[in-house]
C-alpha cells in the first residue's frame, strides 16, 4: 500500500567515483548533485546546491580543493589543488567544459569559459568573466570585473591582457612570474623534462594508496551552526564568498 512505502534515502553522488587520497575524503552538501563518471579526489569540498557533470575531476594532490554553494562545474572540466596552492571557488561560480584550473583561487559570480586555463597562485577577483580558451598565468592577480577577451592571456599583478598573436610581450610578461618555479618547483630559466617528469611521478605515487569509496560513504559536510543563544546578535552576516570547509547550509528542497 502507498502509505507503507519508504522514500529511500538520497545518496548524493550515488554513480559518482569518490576517491580517499592523502587521508583525506570529499565533503559534499547534501544538496549537491555529483554526476555519474565525475571523479572528487582526496581534500575536496563542495558546497551547498553546487552541480558537479558528467566527466569533471576534481582532485587534491597536495592541496585542498574548496567548492562554494550554487557553482557548476560543466563536463570534463579539471580542477586540481596542489602543494603551497590550494584551490578556492567561491560562491555563483561558472566552470566551463574542458577547463583546467590549478592551484588558484576563483573569488566568486564569476565565469571561466569553455577551455579557460588558470594557473597556479593565480586569483580572478569577483565578477570576472574568463572567456573561451583564455589563458590566466601563474601568480596573476586579476581585478574585480575584469574580463579576459577569447584566446588572450592574462599575466602580472595587476593583470594586463595581451592579443593571442602578441608574442614578445606575453613572453616579456611571463619571464618574472616564475612559471617554472611556481609549477614544478624547478629554478632557473630552462627546467629539463627528465627532472619535471620525475617530481611529479614521485607525488602522483601517493595514489597507488588511493581507496574508492563505496556508494554513499564520502563524508558529508558538517552539520551548520547552531541556533543563535539569547543576546547573540543576529544582524552579523557571513561573507558571502566564503568557502570554509566547516559550514553547511540546510538543504532547500526548492533545489534538489
């Protein structure tokens, strides 16, 4: 009979690959959806009705990966947290497919397009818009607002924008930002492969200890806070950009 009939409970991520990694597991709101064939790796949180798609990884290697409330991350997008650069999305954030961002930090309403790359150290002020394949450099501080045109790159701080066909200046531009030093940890001006392949196969050894998680058993995000005590005033106001791994908003069943 209807009345004897169990609504089961809601597995966020059922088909999802939730790995363990470095100790650590994803933390997703009970309110997110994590598509079939998507992959959360190690140190990743994502935040209340955030949607994570089909054949996204989303991946700690060494730094922890925070996902605000209300961000979607498209189809096969790559967001990945290293070693001294751990990756922040604030909240209303846009990702687009085939996006790769690292080590960055991404501060909120703001979109990066379809094939948009953003490096590490780098951070995109809010309300940015990062447009298709668009490139944002290593330790490039991009102002509030800014919008980086189709195919242009971005590099310095404060950001300056280059044509795609512009060489010797996206050259001069990159030269003090240390891009190798910033992503493979190599010095000098000319890092040699054998070296930069070795670094990174050393760190990638950790997830030969890696576990896949059983359906539904990722950690789910903390309980929010409590209820305000008699005199606490309530009129203070969260940063609405804030990403700490610690708070949950309630789920709304508006969007689930």
């Amino acid at each position: 009979m209807a009345e004897d009939y169990v609504t089961p409970p809601r597995w966020v991520g059922r088909d999802a690959v939730f790995v363990r990694h470095r100790m650590s597991s994803p933390k997703v709101a009970e309110s997110a959806y994590i598509a079939p064939t998507a992959v959360l790796c190690g140190d990743v949180t994502v935040g209340p009705h955030s949607r994570v798609l089909f054949g996204a990884v989303i991946t700690a290697e060494g730094g922890p990966v925070e996902i605000g409330s209300h961000c979607v991350i498209m189809e096969n997008a790559v967001i990945r947290g290293v070693p001294r650069h751990p990756t922040r999305l604030g909240d209303h954030v846009l990702v687009g497919p085939h996006a790769s961002l690292t080590g960055c930090v991404i501060e909120g309403d703001t979109r990066i397009a379809t094939g948009a790359v953003v490096f590490n150290g780098a951070r995109v002020g809010v309300g940015a818009d990062v447009e298709f394949h668009a490139v944002v450099h290593v330790n490039t501080v991009l102002a509030a607002g800014t919008v980086v045109p189709m195919g242009w790159f971005a590099g310095g701080d404060p950001a300056q924008l280059v044509a795609p066909g512009d060489w010797e200046r996206i050259r001069d531009l990159m030269a003090p930002l240390d891009y190798a030093g910033t992503v493979f940890g190599v010095g000098g001006t000319d890092p040699v492969m054998p070296d930069i392949a070795r670094r990174y196969s050393r760190s990638l050894a950790l997830h030969n200890r890696d576990r896949v998680l059983p359906p539904g058993q990722h950690d789910p995000l903390p309980t929010g806070p409590a209820e305000p005590q008699a005199g606490e005033d309530t009129n203070v106001r969260p940063d609405r950009h804030a990403t700490t791994r610690s708070t949950k908003i309630a789920a709304d069943d508006r969007f689930l």
